[in-house]
C-alpha cells in the first residue's frame, strides 16, 4: 500500500469551475442504510458533468463478531457488501479522487488482516488513490504554463476521523483542532461523526519574506451519514443525525471554495 503522505495531484487542464461531493458511512449492508438515497446518487452523478467524488470511510457496514454491531442485523454478508459496492462505484469511477479506510472496513484488519476498501479500490484499478490513515489531495487547474487566467490549486485532506461524536460541539471542536494541525491546507474532510458541518477558522500567518502578518482560513467539512435513524444508535442512546448531502464547489479561474449544503 502506497504512503499516506504521498500526495495524490489532479491536475484540471480547462478552468471549468467542478463539483465536489465528499462521501463517507455509507454502512451499506446496515439494516439502516439509505439504500434509495445512495442508488439515486450514483445513477445521477454519471450524468453530471464535472463533478467528482472523495470517499473518506465506512462505505460498508462490515459488522464482524468481535464489532460492537450485531451481524445478525446486516442486510448481507461482508463480502457482499464489499462486491455491491465496488459494482455501484465501477460507472463513476473516473469521478473519484481519492479515498481512504474508516473504522468499520478496519474491523476486518483487526480480526483477518483484511482492507475492504484498499480491495474495492483495487477492484476498480484505483489503488493508487487509496491511502490507509489520511490522503493529501492536491487539485491543480489550467495551463501549467499559463493561460491568462488566474491557475488555482487546492489542498484537502481526507481522513475518516475518530471519537468526538457525542455532540455536536464535540465533534466540531475535535475537527477543527486537528485542522490547525497541517499547515498549507484548504480543506479538512472527515466524517465518522455522522453529523454534516462545516466551520472555517484560521491560523495566524507570519510572512518573513514580505514583512506581513495575516490571516490563512481554511475550512472542515464534516460528511453526512447515509442512515436512518435506529439500531445501535438508538440502543447507545446517541442523538439522530439528520442525512443532509454535501458538495464542495471549487472555482476554475480563481482561488475561491464553497460548501453547500
């Protein structure tokens, strides 16, 4: 497997402006999963033009027996969820730009030395843009050697996350304080939490080489889950989330980053 800090670029020739949708827990194979919400998605991201997808975890449910959820309640088998997915993802997946592991698929490493992801991606002649931990995405625009236009790059980081999911306020203050963590990032994309987000604070910058002080804002965008509400979290007491679709829109001609949600 390649090295989590090894920085996956895509490089965007035309400053068309794209679309970005980040993806994580999915759980397909949970008796709760949006199983119509995330047909329709597929089938509708085909037929957009300039959009794409980060894929950051948890896409399988992958209950195991030695994993808090009750295998008794999967929809299917691990290794069916793990083929569905890989056949619902091969239309679009000229549209990913890059992916990462969540604690569900990481189950499998515990309990068999097993990466459903990692083999979803290699099923789809993408490994190289999986990473394990965390991936570093740079996206680059235009001509290399200029146009005329203002050529922007963006940087995001991709990581599932962990804990902090209790709250809300929780779970924003955990992604933000490991946002301050990586300098030189645009965006922080991450989910487990299962509650949609997004803040934008900033860091302090010291510019020596131009005498400047200044404010760098980036921003956390925390996905959504595609779950209804039941199961284990209900039976753990955690408050509902509601399902709330994302996208990350990121000017062509010049350096600008919205979130909609």
């Amino acid at each position: 497997m390649l090295n989590d800090f090894e920085i996956i670029t895509r490089h965007f020739h035309e400053n068309n402006d794209i679309k970005i949708y980040p993806i994580s827990d999915v759980h397909l194979g949970a008796a709760e999963h949006l199983a119509a919400e995330w047909d329709n998605f597929c089938k509708r991201i085909l037929e957009e033009p300039d959009s794409y997808i980060i894929l950051g975890g948890d896409l399988l449910n992958n209950s195991t027996r030695s994993s808090v959820a009750d295998i008794f309640e999967e929809t299917m088998r691990p290794r069916e969820q793990k083929r569905r997915m890989a056949e619902m993802l091969k239309p679009i997946k000229h549209k990913i730009l890059c992916a990462v592991n969540g604690n569900h698929e990481r189950r499998s490493g515990k309990d068999a030395d097993d990466d459903p992801t990692y083999d979803i991606m290699c099923k789809l002649d993408l490994e190289h843009l999986y990473r394990e931990n965390m991936a570093f995405l740079c996206l680059r625009f235009g001509n290399p050697k200029h146009n005329g236009l203002r050529n922007p790059t963006y940087t995001f980081v991709v990581t599932h996350g962990a804990g902090g999911g209790g709250s809300t306020g929780s779970a924003v203050n955990r992604g933000e304080k490991f946002g301050y963590v990586v300098d030189g990032m645009d965006c922080l994309v991450l989910g487990h939490t299962h509650k949609a987000y997004t803040t934008q604070p900033s860091k302090i910058s010291i510019d020596l080489h131009n005498n400047k002080v200044s404010l760098k804002p980036f921003k956390v965008v925390s996905m959504t889950s595609w779950l209804a509400y039941g199961g284990y979290a209900a039976r753990a007491m955690l408050t509902p989330s509601s399902y709330v679709p994302q996208e990350i829109i990121l000017r062509g001609n010049r350096k600008e980053m919205r979130v909609i949600m």
